[in-house]
C-alpha cells in the first residue's frame, strides 16, 4: 500500500492518466461514429428496394412511367439518383396533381423510411447523385460564413435574393425562399438543380464551398434582427422605397393639413 501511495504522488501519474482518458474518449466516440455511418447489409438493401418499388409503382408510375421512363405529363426519372428523389419527396414537392405550375414545399406525403426507400429503388436503375451523409453536411466544421456569403452573392443572389429571402422570376416563376430548410435539401438542390435551377458540380462549386455557403444561409436564418421590422430583406432600393412613400406621404399630410387649418 506504501509502494502505491509513492507511485499516485509521482508526478508523471496525473499526465499519464490524462492521456489514458482522452484515448478512452477517442475510441468510444470513433467506434459510436462508425456504427452510425455502418452501410446496410445487401439482404437489407434488397429489402429496401422492394419497398421503393411497391411504393413507386403506387403513387408515382402513374405520371413517370412503369420503368422511371417518363410521360408527357412527368419527366424520366433515370440517372436522376437518389439526391434528386429525397429532395422532391422529402420537401413535399412530390407528389403532385399539377405539374404545369412551379411546385413549392410543403409538407411531405411519405415518411423518412418510405423517403429513403423510393431513393433507393430509383438510384439502384441507373447511377445518380446519392443523398449526402451525416459526414458531408458537417457545414459548422468545414464551412466558412465569410466565404459562404461571397459565393453566395456570386452565384445564387440574382435569384434568392441576396439575404436568401427568395426573389420572382420571369414567366411567372420564382426562386423560394431559403429559410427554414434542411442543410441536406440545400446541398442536393445544389447538386441536381430542382426545377429551374442549375447544377453546381463538384467542379464548378466544390463540396466544402457548398458546405460554406449552407453555414452562412444558416447564419443568416439565425440572425436577429436588431434594426426592428426587417420587411422580408428585400434590398435597400425596395425598403428605401418603402420608406419615402410613407415619408412623403406623411408630408404630404401635414401641408394638406396645414393648409386646411389656414383657411
């Protein structure tokens, strides 16, 4: 027990300790991560796709065709991937009755589970982008909020508007706002381009530039608005605008009122 006591006020013990613990840290967390991100057995993806099937020849081949070839009404689903379909699906966009008008979010018809079962199905015809992991969307570790602005106002603001609020488009047409949406719905819009949007390939914005530019939306979405009524943040030429109507409105008023009072 003396031999002990003498090994515990030994000065290298409280170092070495330290080590043993964040080494313990270390591994729980890297085998919890792995089990996260574990891919699924081929017996439990042969399910999965037998599900998306059942699911697809229900409510979707009615417009896209038995075999994902399209229609004069829906286009072909072939080579879209399963980025494409967790987009559509997952915000609510499909499936829709009227295809003849931009289709917005709303609340979704399908579950994650039955989400995740069509993206199956539909990616396992033909390659495609495939919906982003947990680990692709880490925005607030591999992002920047300053570069994420910068290719935002370069690439998206015409559109978007340049505090992500949304903005029309011709023909009728307008680019929905980005508040409130999912980091992954973000990056798979980025990388199928939805409706009328582009594709932004790896190559023309590369995965950790897309991840910047979803920490500055989020940092936006987050930000409080300390100036008092932020009238959508529709730009300084709309709120200036705003303000000089009531402004000389108000004038307008007072001589009018004025005037009267002199008589």
């Amino acid at each position: 027990m003396k031999r002990l006591s003498q090994f515990r006020r030994h000065r290298i013990v409280a170092p070495l300790l330290l080590v043993l613990a964040l080494l313990s840290i270390g591994t729980t967390f890297s085998i919890a991560g792995a089990a996260t991100e574990a891919p699924i057995t081929a017996a439990e993806r042969s399910a999965l796709i037998d599900e998306g099937q059942r699911i697809f020849l229900k409510g979707c081949s009615s417009c896209h065709g038995i075999n994902l070839e399209g229609s004069a009404i829906a286009p072909a689903l072939l080579g879209v991937g399963a980025a494409s379909v967790d987009f559509q699906v997952a915000t609510g966009r499909m499936p829709v009755a009227d295809m003849s008008v931009q289709i917005a979010r709303k609340q979704p018809v399908y579950d994650e589970k039955q989400v995740e079962a069509l993206a199956a199905y539909v990616s396992s015809l033909a390659p495609g982008p495939q919906v982003p992991g947990e680990s692709q969307l880490n925005y607030e570790r591999d992002g920047s909020t300053a570069e994420g602005g910068e290719l935002f106002r370069t690439n998206c603001a015409m559109c978007h508007n340049f505090a992500a609020q949304g903005g029309a488009l011709s023909q009728g047409k307008y680019a929905p706002t980005l508040m409130g949406v999912e980091a992954r719905h973000i990056y798979e819009a980025m990388i199928t381009g939805p409706q009328s949007m582009p594709v932004f390939s790896d190559k023309t914005i590369t995965p950790n530039e897309k991840l910047s530019m979803i920490k500055w939306i989020k940092a936006v979405e987050a930000e409080p608005q300390l100036g008092g009524a932020a009238l959508g943040r529709v730009g300084p030429v709309t709120e200036g605008l705003l303000v000089w109507t009531l402004g000389l409105g108000l004038l307008v008023g007072v001589a009018v009122w004025l005037a009267m009072k002199a008589r």
